[in-house]
C-alpha cells in the first residue's frame, strides 16, 4: 500500500508539472494581472525571471533581494524564455482606461506566496515519495525513527498545496469575478444579508471541524494499536487440515 502510494504521488506530481505549464499560459493570456501579482513585477519584461526568494516588500515601493531563475517567468507565461510579461504598474494603468478609473491589483504579497507555497509543498511531497521509493528498492520498509516521523506529514502536503493554489486563484484574480466582465463587488447578491453569510460560514466550520477531530482521533487511535497480528495453526497453514486426505486440500 505504501508503494502503490508514493508512486501515485510520482505519477501526479508529472501530470501536474505538465498541465500547469498549460494552464500558466493560458492564465497569462486571459488574466496577465493574474501572473505579474505571483511574481509581483510591477513594470513589463522580456526575458523575465522567476524569484525563488524575495526579502523585503513586494509592493514596488523600493529594490527588495531575490534569488531569481533567469528567464523563467517568460517561459512559464508564453512558452519563449525571451517572451513578454507585463507588469502589474502597465496593466493598472491600461484596465483604467479601458473599464474606468480603478483599483485592479490584487493583494501582492498574498499571490506571491501561495503561489510559491503551493509549488514547494508539491515539490516536497513529490521529492519525499521519490526517496521513500528508492529506500524500499529491496523490498523492505525505511525504519528510521525520523523517516516514520517524516512520513506522518506526507499525506497533508499535497492537501496544502491544493488549499493554496485555490487561495492564490482566488484571490488573485480580484476585483473581477468574471475577468473583464464583472466584478466581484457587482456580483454579490443584494438579497442575502451579512448575517446569512457569516451563520453560513461559521455552520460549515463548526461542521467540518467536528468531522476533522472525529477523522484525526480515529487515525491517532488505530496507529497506537498497531496492525494485528497474523497467527496461524497447522490448520490454517496451506494445505488446510492436515487429518484431511491430501488430494482433498486442492
């Protein structure tokens, strides 16, 4: 179960890599406000870089310390490491002119990072089934203390990273709720009250955090008893019992 596991998460982790190098360039194409808040480029670019790191601010106010991949921004958004990427300052001032006079910049700091937490969680996982499947090459199971450990936070990072890339895609697409069309503001329903809105919410929390304590309570009580263990008698041995005639047993 373990090895079926951890190559199911190898397995998707590939898939994953490829669709998302799709899916970054369409997101490019219909919301580029969209990818320059994940990198928080302010002003357009050619031969733009993907930061892995950035120390400082991320709202353009002053020069901030990266540790850039060279050209790889331009490569996720159009598929050329020499592409176009257009920066948040230059769609600002273009949405303006074109759907009036506005606030179009999402929450910087906020789609800066998921997007990069939602990446390293995937990439941490993907590098952890890698490992675990190279120390099971001969068939047994790792037995270190820190790996087992180690292990018990796997299953929560590929669920971080989903949570975070829907918190980045939806947030950094605001203020719009249709890119162009409508805004998120002019799509709230004038008929439902602040009050709906918050019992509704605080009803599914409550809910889903009675049923996560249920799950996590179970899981913790099953991993304490341990597997059962496997007894045999000559009897259940194969061949089935043994006062039967042998060519019975088939």
């Amino acid at each position: 179960a373990l090895k079926l596991g951890v190559i199911t998460v190898i397995i998707a982790f590939i898939a994953v890599f490829f669709t998302g190098d799709w899916t970054s360039r369409i997101m490019t194409e219909q919301q580029p406000m969209k990818m320059a808040a994940a990198e928080a480029l302010y002003d357009t670019t050619d031969n733009a870089p993907f930061s892995l790191l950035t120390i400082g601010t991320l709202d353009g106010s002053r020069p901030v310390y990266q540790i850039d991949l060279p050209s790889v921004l331009s490569l996720l958004s159009t598929g050329d490491a020499n592409g176009v990427v257009k920066g948040v300052a230059n769609l600002q001032a273009e949405y303006s002119a074109k759907y009036g006079t506005d606030n179009y910049i999402p929450n910087i700091p906020l789609a800066y990072w998921s997007f990069r937490l939602m990446i390293g969680f995937g990439g941490l996982a993907f590098l952890f089934a890698l490992l675990t499947l190279w120390r099971m090459r001969k068939g047994g199971l790792p037995t270190s203390k820190w790996f087992g450990r180690a292990m018990l936070t796997m299953p929560f990072l590929p669920l971080l990273a989903n949570s975070l890339g829907w918190i980045f895609t939806e947030t950094a697409r605001q203020p719009w709720a249709v890119f162009g069309l409508i805004k998120t503001a002019d799509g709230v329903s004038p008929t439902v009250s602040a009050g709906s809105v918050a019992t509704t919410m605080i009803g599914f929390t409550v809910l889903y955090g009675v049923l996560a304590v249920i799950e996590f309570g179970l899981m913790f009580r099953a991993i304490k008893v341990g597997p059962e263990a496997i007894t045999s008698s000559p009897d259940n041995e194969v061949g089935g019992d043994s006062s039967r005639p042998l060519v019975m047993s088939y």
